[in-house]
C-alpha cells in the first residue's frame, strides 16, 4: 500500500512526524515518561493515538523549536535531536528508517 507522509526541511535535514510515521503501518509504539523527560520507541508494539498530539496555534505560522526530551530507541538514548512543529514531534527521516529496517 502506498503511503504519502508529510516531511519538513529542518537546518538541512529531512524530518517526520513521528505519529505520521507510526500510523503508517511502521511498527513502532511512542510512550512518554514525564518523569524521566524520555520519548521511548520500540518496534513490534502498535502505536495508539491519543488524539490530542497537535496542539494548532491560531497565527496560520509554524512555531518550530527543539524537543526538550530525549529519544530513546528500545530504551537506550539514541542522541537524536527531534523537534516540535506546531505541537508535533519530528523525527529526522533517515534515522527512523534505519530504526524500523533493523
């Protein structure tokens, strides 16, 4: 099946929504530790929305601007820096394939 996902130029660099990604059928699950300020994505789980990712501003801008938290993959510290676009979290595209493809 064909999938058209929405990517954005980011310092160079082309980012994904994570949630888009996820829906996608890529078989990754995200959950939040507001504790540990950790992002943890683990292939082979489903990924479920909560339905209130985006948070839209109301200026018809994008409001871009680094993700506070770390990305972890399978719980280690992956060093990926994500950012939030309008309330949703990007992730650089080539480091999410090279993820879900291992």
């Amino acid at each position: 099946r064909e999938v058209t996902l929405t990517t954005m130029k980011i310092f160079g660099n082309t980012y994904i929504p994570l949630r888009q990604m996820a829906k996608a059928g890529k078989g990754f699950s995200a959950e939040f530790d507001r504790e540990a300020n950790t992002l943890n994505l683990q292939k082979g789980k489903e990924f479920i929305a909560l339905g209130n990712e985006m948070l839209m501003n109301d200026s018809g801008r994008l409001i871009t601007e680094k993700a506070d938290f770390k990305l972890l993959l399978h719980g280690k510290e992956s060093g990926i820096q994500c950012y939030y676009v309008d309330g949703e979290v990007y992730a650089p595209l080539n480091e999410l394939l090279s993820f879900v493809q291992k």
